[in-house]
C-alpha cells in the first residue's frame, strides 16, 4: 500500500479531477499539503477536492522564514512514504519542504508545468531549477512538452512521466455540436481569456485587421487590466455588434458561454497547459491556438481539429481564421474531430498513470537500499527495546535519550509532591504495544497494581458497565497492532494473573503471517520501530478468543483515518470488520483508530466508525473514562511493557 503525500501551492479546479480520482482508488492513499486557501488573482474557485487535505496557511508575499516554519509544520502531520511536490520552485516554502524531505530520507517526485525561460533572469531560474530537480526521485511534467523539457535539464538521470491537469468536462460534453454556418450567416468566433498581455488579444486585433469587413464575429469573455484598452483598439474598426466583449463570466457558468459559437481562438503568448482550448475541444469547436499552449501540442491536430501557429503571428492567424470563413463546412467536422481527440482524457486514467509511474519509482528506491540492519526482513526471535527503537543517527539518539531523562525527572519530581494524588482513579483504558520478554518482571507488576485498584476487564465489559453502580473502578488492557511477540510473555503473563484483554488488529497484518518478505515490508512502513516485528496469524487470533480475550479492528492496512478519502475509510472499516467476522465467527464490536486519528477535512470518523456497525471506538488521548463519554471517543493511557510502575501510577492518579 503506497502512502502518497502532495504538497501544492492552493486548491484549483485544474487539479481537483486528478486528486478526485486518486480518492476512489484503493492501491494508494493519498493526503495533501495546501501551502494557500487559495490564490488571490484567481476567481475560479478554490476546491479542496475528496482527499484529506490540510493549510499550511501560507500568506503572500510572507517573510520566508514565516513560510518554511508554515509548511514544516503541516509536513510533521502527514505520514507518508513518498511525497509529490507540485508548488513554484523559486519560492522558499518549495526549498524549505525540499530540505525538510531529505533530512528525513523521505524521497519526492517534483511534478509541475514547463519551465517558461526568459532572458538573464530565466537562465538564474533554469539553473535553479536544475538544483532543485537533482534531488529528486523523479519529475512528472504536466503534459508531454512539460516532460520533454523537464528531460532536457536532467537528462536521463532520474524517470519521468507525463501527466496532464484534469477538469471535469462533462458539462461541455452535453454542448450540442457547432452548426454549419449557412450563407451569409457570419462564422462566429469565440476566446475566452484574461485581458493582458500573456493572452495574446493584441495579435487578436491585428489579425482581425486582416480579416474581410463582414462574414464574422468575435466575442471575448474575460476581464483584466487591459481590457479597456483592447476594447477601444477593436472599437475603432467594429462595432459592438460584430466584436462583442462579455466581460468575466462565473466559473461555474463558463460552458454556457462556449454555446453557439463556432470556432475558438487563443493567441496566447505562453500557456505552461492552456485550460480554456481543452474546453473548446470538448464543447466540439476547432480550435486555433499558437505552439506556445502546451495542451494544445498535445491534443490538436494539425488541420484536422484545429491548427497550430506561430506565437506573435497576425498573419497566420488571419489566414487560418480566414479559412473557416471560406470553408464553413469544415466546422462541424474538425468541432467533431477535437471531441474525439479527447477521448481518453479522463481522470481516472491520469490517476492510474500516476500511481503506475510513482509506484514505480518507489520500487526503484526499495531495491536502491542497502540491505542494513533496519530493513531486512528476518523477524528477530526475541526483540529488544533497544534494537526496535534506538535511531541509528547520532544525532536522534541524544534528542531520544534526552526526552526520555526528561520525562522520568517530569515524574519523579511530580510524583513526590505532597498533594499529588497517589492513589489511580476512575475508569481507564490502557494500551500497550509491546510487551517483551525482558518486561516480564515490570508488567507483572503492572499487573499486580491495576488489580489492587481496579476490576480488570476488556474494553467491551468495561463500556457495556457504564453506569452501572459499582464502587470500584473499572480498568481495560488493550494491546493495538497484532505483533505476534505478545502471543508469548505477554499472553502467559495475563492467564497467570486472570486478567482478560482486548486485542486490535489490522487485518492485512494478520493475513500477511505467511509472507515474511510482505509482513516486514508492511511493519516498517506501518509503525514506528527500526525493525519489523512479526504478525499474528489467524489461529491466534481465534486462541485469544478462545481464552476470553476480545477481538477488535484496527483497520484494514492500519491507515489512519485523517490521510484517507470517505471511499477508503468505508474500506478499511467495514472490510476489516467483515474479515474478522469471517475468522471468528463473530462481528467486532470494538475499533482502534490507527494513530489515534479521529478528526478529518472530509467529515467526522466517528460518525464513520458507528456507520460501520461498530460498538465503540478508542483513541489515543488520555482520560478518564464516564457515563458521558462519546462511546466512539474513547480515551486511553498510553502505556509500554518496559514502563516503571512509578511510571504507570503518575499517568493513572493524574
């Protein structure tokens, strides 16, 4: 399962199709990093799309360390194992989540339109540029020519790919085809573009200086500064009959403004793809547009759905536009001709181009690693603490060590404090991860402790007991993960004392127990730990139930709710629980959220979690547990097998 991360400059209906047809796909995950809400000189609107989403809120023209603090703290909230950077290159949030990645080790793929060179300052640009792409696992253009020139600046070093930006369409789709203009009907052109001096309209003008005083019409739609002086230089040649400007028409409205009309026309300068011709195409216009819009060297074809000209040039622009006015008949036949042109574009078929090409750059960089003592794939047959969560960097290992000093000093200083509570109290569910054979001594204690305060119970006895009149407080032991290592100390320990527990499992986990090589490569990407830890297998699953210890969900491939589209979470909730129903006999009634994640931008998990037939759900916040706590907000103490019993008593007399 390939985790993706993507970080773009600001929500855009350009890329919503792409992002929305990652979102149904179940062969990835994706989660994206928005630098902006949105961007201020666009009106088109600004959707987030279906894919969990976060802002790093970065304003315009911000001081540059404002942005890289802004983006830092955004990439710290998304786990994932390869990562797409599609913002400007030349702005320090880009270099800043760069910098952030590689100290990491995290490999990216940058993905952008073509670089747009012009004069001194464009050679600095392209210099940077290639800096920037050297370390890169390899660069997605938007589109063909974007790929072809994004190939020129690193060669063959890294892989490429081509993928394109996605509308939806459908709305032009439904246009009826354009008419044949009858005699002396005019031909009516059509551009839609904003008025300045990229676009081109100027050359618009000249062209039309050259075209004969009657047999068509133009209509401009779009706004812009140089609006007022295009509309005197067409005024003082024609009328307002025959060039008709319509100003900015909503975004939500533009396909109207491609109906009745007979051919498009962009004069654009430059255009890194050119979204308004693809339009045109799909409405079933031919489409006149200059080799600088790169969508349209990748999709026109050359007198036979429109034509290509010279950028800057009146002349050839006059002439083709002058041909349809000799030749209407060949509208409908080239409007026609632009449809079928488009006939694989689609989203779900760039999103499937784009998993394709980034699942296989994340198998170049596996099989890229040297084979250390972190990766391998041979399950140690006793693990240790030290081997499973000591860093190999140095420098980690002292940030570790310190934490960890200053965690016990935190507890041991408010554990000695004469008005601290000593004594656990209320409801409380614990969880642990791993318990391992040298915490024997220290979770009997555990143990030992939790029955002397408490009426040890599963998760399930302890919820279904709210509100029942009990003076003694209930507490619960959860294990999450389903590492098979518990199957031994921890499990021998807790028929020793009677205590019965709950269980989370992801059940891709456990169904991966035959396969070292994929039950390796899943614990190290899925958790925390320096080496992989072996699954359980179904027959001890159905053991653990067996001996009256509960059995609960932890999801399909352990996704945390946050990082995953509503089609995804459906999976992973009620696919899980389907697979352990079929093992068990039985319906979970229990589900762990996988990194304690219960908030997302697509909706509330834990309406989700309910929706999938679950009892409750158990986070990772700490708590105590009441009659008025959401069943499906549970909190839990963290806990550990290696933890003191100082320790444990500080976090359950809080």
């Amino acid at each position: 399962m390939l985790r993706l991360g993507l970080i773009l400059d600001h929500p855009s209906p350009h890329m919503v199709g792409l992002l929305d047809a990652l979102a149904q796909r179940m062969d990835c995950t994706a989660h994206v990093v928005y630098l902006r809400s949105g961007a201020p000189e666009r009106r088109w609107g600004n959707p987030a799309g279906r894919l969990p989403h976060l802002f790093a809120t970065v304003k315009t023209n911000s001081l540059a360390v404002v942005e890289a603090s802004a983006v830092l703290q955004a990439l710290n909230r998304v786990r994932a194992d390869l990562w797409v950077v599609n913002t400007c290159y030349t702005t320090p949030a880009t270099w800043a989540a760069v910098a952030w990645l590689n100290a990491r080790c995290l490999p990216w793929v940058y993905m952008n339109e073509p670089p747009r060179p012009r004069g001194r300052l464009g050679v600095i640009k392209l210099a940077l540029l290639r800096v920037l792409l050297r370390r890169a696992a390899g660069v997605i253009g938007m589109g063909c020519e974007a790929r072809a020139r994004y190939a020129q600046l690193v060669g063959a070093t890294i892989p490429s790919a081509s993928v394109p930006y996605y509308l939806d369409l459908s709305e032009f789709l439904k246009l009826p085809r354009s008419r044949m203009p009858l005699d002396p009907a005019p031909v009516r052109f059509f551009t839609a573009a904003q008025m300045i001096a990229r676009k081109g309209i100027d050359v618009l003008v000249g062209a039309c200086a050259r075209l004969p005083a009657t047999g068509w019409t133009l209509t401009l739609a779009g706004e812009g500064p140089l609006r007022g002086a295009l509309e005197v230089a067409f005024r003082r040649h024609w009328g307002a009959d025959q060039v008709i400007f319509l100003g900015e028409i909503p975004y939500a409205e533009r396909a109207a403004a491609f109906d009745g009309v007979d051919v498009f026309v962009f004069p654009s300068r430059w255009d890194g793809w050119g979204v308004a011709p693809i339009e045109a195409m799909a409405a079933g216009l031919p489409v006149i547009a200059t080799d600088q819009v790169m969508s349209m060297r990748e999709f026109l074809r050359e007198d036979e759905s429109g034509f290509v000209i010279p950028s800057e040039d009146a002349v050839a622009l006059a002439e083709r536009m002058g041909r349809f006015i000799a030749h209407p008949e060949r509208i409908p036949v080239m409007g026609h001709a632009a449809r079928v042109a488009l006939a694989d574009y689609r989203p779900d078929l760039g999103a499937a181009r784009l998993v394709e090409f980034l699942v296989g750059v994340d198998q170049v960089i596996d099989s890229a690693r040297p084979a250390d003592a972190e990766r391998r794939v041979v399950f140690d047959e006793v693990p240790t603490w030290k081997h499973l969560t000591q860093p190999t960097r140095i420098g980690r290992r002292t940030v570790q060590c310190g934490r960890a000093l200053a965690k016990r000093a935190v507890i041991d200083v408010g554990m000695s404090l004469p008005w601290r509570h000593s004594a656990p109290r209320g409801h409380r569910i614990l969880v642990y991860h791993l318990v391992l054979r040298e915490d024997r001594n220290r979770f009997r204690e555990h143990l030992s402790l939790l029955r002397d305060h408490y009426r040890v119970v599963t998760v399930r006895d302890l919820v279904q007991g709210l509100g029942k009149e009990d003076e003694c407080p209930s507490v619960a032991i959860s294990f999450d993960d389903g590492f098979r290592v518990l199957m031994s100390d921890a499990l021998e320990l807790l028929e020793e004392q009677g205590v019965k527990a709950s269980f989370y499992v992801p059940t891709d986990f456990i169904d991966l127990a035959g396969d070292q090589a994929q039950a390796a490569s899943f614990s190290l990407r899925a958790h925390y730990y320096q080496r992989p830890l072996q699954p359980m297998a179904v027959d001890d699953l159905r053991l653990l139930r067996s001996l009256g210890h509960e059995i609960g969900s932890h999801g399909v491939s352990h996704l945390g709710l946050d990082a995953v589209s509503c089609t995804r979470a459906s999976r992973e909730l009620k696919g899980s629980r389907d697979r352990l129903s079929a093992w068990l006999g039985e319906a979970p009634v229990g589900f762990a959220y996988p990194y304690g994640k219960v908030e997302s931008t697509l909706g509330q998990p834990c309406r989700w979690v309910a929706d999938a037939g679950y009892g409750y759900a158990v986070t990772l916040r700490r708590g105590t547990v009441h009659m008025g706590t959401d069943r499906f907000l549970l909190p839990r103490e963290h806990v550990e097998g290696h933890w003191r019993v100082r320790d444990l008593r500080y976090f359950l007399s809080r």
